[in-house]
C-alpha cells in the first residue's frame, strides 16, 4: 500500500510539474473578432498591433481601444512596431497594372498615416525591425523560393541572408541584434548576420513555427504540433531544452513577448475564432530541465530517471499501473469538477 500511494503522488508531482519550472498566472482573451493574427507589441508596452479581417489594427495591452490603422480592401498582415513605437511595418497584397498580385512589405504611422511601400515585383513578407531600428530581417521569393533576406528600414541594401532549396519563414532578431532566428521545413534555426551557416535548433517530424526571441534573448518562443494541434512552447537559446506552454484542444500560434518579458501575446482558436489571446508569467526566472544538454540534431527525448523507472513499472506491472492513473484522472476531475461548483455557487 506504502508503494500505490507513493507511486500515486509522483504522478501527481509529475504531471504537474515534470516539464520544468513556470507559472502562468493568467491568461486572458483581448479580442471578439475573427481571422486575429501576429501580434505584436509596442517598445513601451503600452499597444498591441494586430492583424483581423485582413486589416491592420491596433489596441491597448488589455484589449481597450482597439481601432482599425489600416485596409487597403486586400490582404494585410505581419505587423511589428518599430523600435520606439512611431512606425509599423506590415505586409500587403499588391498589384500593378498587367501584372500578378504580389506581397509587399509597407510601412506608415502609428495612426496609420503616411503609408509607404518598400518592396516590389515579388512575394516579401514578416518584416522584423532590427533592435537598432537600422535594418528590417524578412521572408522574399526574391530569388524563387521563400528566403531570409535583411534591407535597411527604407527599403534600400537588400542582402539575401539564407540561401537553401526550401522555404524559410518568421525571421526575429536575437535582442543584440547579431542573429535572427526563424523557421524552415518544421525546424527551428538561428543565423548570425555575418554567418555563412544556420544552426538548426531543433530536428524532428514536427512543424516547429513563428519563432520570438524574449527580451533578454535567453528564451526562444515557438509553435509548435507536437501534441497533434499546434500549441506554445518556449526553449533556451540553444535549443537543448524546451518545455510545453499551453496544451488546449485547439490552435495556438504567432507568440510575440511583452518588452518585459512577463506577457506573451499569441492567437487562438479556442473559443471557435481565431482572437488575440495574452498569458502573465510569474515572476520567477524560468529554468529548464536538461539544459546541460548540448546543441545537437536530435529527435526530442526524455532524460529523465524518474521517467524511466515509471516506464518500467508499467511493463512489469501494467495492472497496477492502469489502476493508479486512472485514480488520478479521477482525482482530477474531481478537483476541476469541485473548483467549477465553488465558483457557481
């Protein structure tokens, strides 16, 4: 008996608190809308700039005032502040006379005044303003497929950064402004802006997306269909350790971190529609498990000793076993079952 109740408090400590150290004190829904996308903060943290019905819009970090900037009757998207808040840089569809639609890549006001077009001819997209506010990281098919390239914010000095065979996406700069990481082919990979090779952070069969560097540049944000949707997850710089954020049945993209590193804005689909969602990290600095790990192509796996002595006793044992999850399940409906009476009451 000494045993069950034993082996029924480590899963309880485990799944709870196995994927690392984070508390997620709230998490709150900012807009009613549809089709939300890429958010994006201002430098203060005071705006949120976003994309919804295919237009540009903007609102306080807690969901008032949310305003339309922009809509050219196409398609809008991807916008980022610059870096002290007075531009926004976003994407368009575009058309010029007997010629195909194309992305481009704008700019105009923060009231949305004063647009003006950087790019041309061919699909640019994700435009990433460099923490020095010099220079814009962004995708182009400039040269057939989708590659990272970097231009100065007026458009002009474009250098293809990436140069591979396959798409490249989500370009953001690291806070030193000296490597941008983004996403390809379901990885995630960093590049230094005078490298010759990416670095991939991680390698699996999964579609790893929309990653964000957070403020101090120690922790990467992505998206990620590990779980089967697409849910957040956070890793060192490194890539040798990553822990899950959110674990919904629904999808949640685009992460984009407060300037103080306490908030991450992202879009979600699990009241039905995609909206712009915010989630408050606790105050405490995040630690990782494993993050003795070095950086290496590898498929993701557990290093964990308690997990394999789990995994064995649920060979040796499967009854048992069987047994003490279900009364744990049971257990927790119990206690979401009790907290939702509580509160209705």
């Amino acid at each position: 008996m000494s045993r069950f109740f034993f082996l029924l408090v480590f899963l309880v400590l485990f799944v709870s608190f196995g994927s690392g150290t984070l508390v997620i004190e709230s998490d709150e829904k900012l807009t009613s809308t549809t089709g939300a996308g890429h958010p994006s903060w201002s430098p203060d943290g005071k705006k949120i700039v976003y994309t919804a019905n295919q237009a540009i819009w903007i609102m306080n970090s807690d969901g008032s005032g949310q305003k339309k900037l922009y809509d050219g009757l196409a398609w809008e998207g991807d916008p980022q502040f610059n870096e002290d808040g007075t531009k926004i840089y976003f994407a368009t569809e575009s058309k010029k006379a007997y010629s195909a639609r194309y992305i481009s890549i704008h700019v105009m006001d923060r009231d949305g005044n004063n647009g003006l077009k950087l790019t041309e001819t061919t699909d640019s997209r994700a435009p990433s303003v460099s923490p020095d506010g010099t220079r814009l990281a962004y995708a182009s098919r400039a040269s057939g497929n989708y590659d990272i390239w970097v231009m100065t914010t007026d458009g002009t000095d474009k250098v293809r950064l990436t140069d591979a065979a396959v798409d490249e996406s989500s370009p953001s700069w690291s806070p030193d402004g000296s490597t941008i990481v983004y996403s390809s082919m379901g990885d995630i990979l960093t590049i230094g802006i005078d490298a010759v090779r990416p670095v991939k952070l991680t390698n699996d069969s999964y579609n790893n997306v929309e990653p964000a560097y957070s403020p101090d540049g120690k922790i990467i944000a992505y998206a990620s269909d590990l779980g089967g949707d697409y849910d957040l997850w956070i890793m060192d710089s490194t890539g040798s350790s990553e822990m899950q954020l959110t674990s919904d049945l629904s999808s949640e993209r685009a992460p984009s971190w407060s300037p103080d590193g306490r908030k991450i804005a992202y879009v979600s689909d699990r009241t039905g529609k995609y909206n712009i969602w915010v989630m408050t990290i606790g105050n405490e600095e995040i630690e990782f498990e494993n993050s003795e790990v070095p950086v290496e192509a590898k498929e993701r796996e557990i290093n964990n000793a308690h997990v394999e002595n789990l995994r064995e006793y649920a060979v040796n044992k499967p009854g048992e076993f069987i047994g003490i999850v279900l009364l744990v399940s049971f257990g927790f409906v119990f206690l979401i079952v009790g907290s939702f009476m509580r509160k209705i009451s």
